[in-house]
C-alpha cells in the first residue's frame, strides 16, 4: 500500500520570471488559485479573473501578500463575448502584453442523460467549452501577432472516461481537448503553444461542496495514491506546459491522474 500522506509542495525554480499571466476563474480554493499563486512563486507577474466579484478580490488579496503587491483582477463572466474583450483590453492596456493564458473557467454538474434539459446541456458547454473558445481566440490574436505566447487549456479525464450523469461535462472537456490540439496546430507557425491538463481529481471545499461523499469515496478508491490530488499538484503541470520547458510540446493533453480502470 503507497504511502498516502500529501507530499510537501516542491520549492520554486523561477520557471515563469519575467513572464505576464492571466488566469481566469482564479477565485476561490480550486486549481485556478492554485495556479496563480504557483505562477507568482515562479515569479511571473499574474492577473485574474473571475465571474464572483467578492472571491475574485479575495484571491488578489492573498496573492498580494505572496507577491508584495495586488495583481491585477478583472471580473470577467466567459459566456458575454464582451466581458472577454474587456478582459483582454484591461489586462494588455496594464501590461502592456500577455506571455501565457490559463483557461480555467469550467462548469459542472449531474444529471442523467433522460433526464438533462437543454439549459443544464447549454450553461456547461458555454461556459466550459464556448468560454475556452472566446478567450482562446482572443489571447491568439495578440499571440500571433507578437509571435509568442502559451495558452494551457483546463481539461479533464472526463474527456476521455465515461462517468454517469456528466454527459454535457464530458462533451465539453472533450471539445476542450479538441480544440486545444487544433488551436495547437493554428499557433505553431506563429510561435504560439496551446495545451491542456486533463485533472481526475482534484479536491478542495467548493467540490466536497457539491459532491456527494459516497461519490467522491468511489472517485478517490480509483486513484492509485489512494487520495484525490491538491489543487496545487495540478497547478505545477499547468506551470510546466506554461514555462520554456515544454518548448516542444503543442496540442497535448496531459492527464494529472494516478486513476485505474
């Protein structure tokens, strides 16, 4: 039996130094935080959004302390294309550029596929897929343009396994994954990488929220490390492909999982 006590977060390497980042869905206690406080440990100077005001001011808080000084946050909602352009518009018009994006905004839920209406169907791919694809599409245009950059993709092993009661969360991951190799394809001849991470399980407050606990019992007994991953163990992935060593990766997806069949 592997010993299943959680590993100490491994020391900064200033993988990100010099390097803009913008985080989205950074609020709160998930991956999206834990990516930014990983990316300001690795010395990149960070922006954030997020669609809940109140954590998205919080999280800049925290960070602040960390980094000696506020990020930039940006309430941004990813399903109204014109709060992805302001987005953009705010965090170039502060700095100038952007070195590397993080598409973490995502949406889930349960409901079986008898039983799924097309709203439930609708708000997760909007949000999941349609919000990865607008602020992709944006971040590529300055990309492109300035022949640099790196955007990585949050995706999920729900992409490629069927799990019960997530169908519109599985299409969506699954486009994700899609689209990420596509938009990989697209910005390689202009100097743009795109990837993405594929989480199993991640835990933290808000998904014991709203996750029953025989479910997340039946999700942890897959993991073969015996628990779920911390936010932050998907975090130093997500810096890895957002850093200059993964310099020859373009339109991967990296599975963060220790899950078995």
């Amino acid at each position: 039996m592997p010993d299943l006590q959680i590993p100490e977060p491994v020391p900064a390497h200033g993988l990100l130094a010099g390097k803009t980042v913008l985080v989205t869905a950074a609020a709160g206690t998930g991956i999206g935080f834990a990516t930014a406080r990983r990316c300001v440990e690795e010395g990149a100077t960070v922006a954030i959004s997020d669609r809940h005001e109140r954590r998205l001011q919080e999280a800049a808080d925290a960070l602040a302390e960390l980094a000696g000084e506020r990020p930039l946050a940006i309430p941004c909602d990813v399903t109204q294309e014109p709060e992805v352009q302001r987005m953009f518009h705010t965090a170039l018009s502060h700095h100038g550029h952007l070195d590397v994006l993080v598409n973490n905004a995502g949406l889930g839920g349960t409901a079986l596929l008898t039983e799924m209406t097309d709203e439930q169907w609708q708000q997760v791919l909007d949000v999941t897929l349609t919000g990865t694809f607008r602020c992709t599409r944006a971040a590529l245009k300055h990309m492109t343009t300035r022949g640099a950059g790196v955007i990585v993709n949050n995706a999920s092993v729900i992409g490629w396994r069927a799990q019960e009661g997530q169908g519109h969360y599985a299409a969506a991951k699954a486009g994700v994954m899609a689209l990420t190799r596509v938009a990989g394809v697209e910005g390689a001849r202009h100097g743009v990488r795109v990837n993405a991470v594929a989480p199993s399980l991640a835990m933290h407050p808000f998904l014991a929220k709203v996750t029953t606990e025989d479910l997340l019992e039946e999700l942890t007994a897959r993991e073969a490390f015996g628990r779920a991953a911390e936010p932050w163990e998907v975090a130093n992935v997500i810096v890895f492909l957002a850093s200059d060593y993964s310099s020859y990766m373009t339109g991967e997806v990296v599975s963060v999982s220790s899950q078995h069949p």
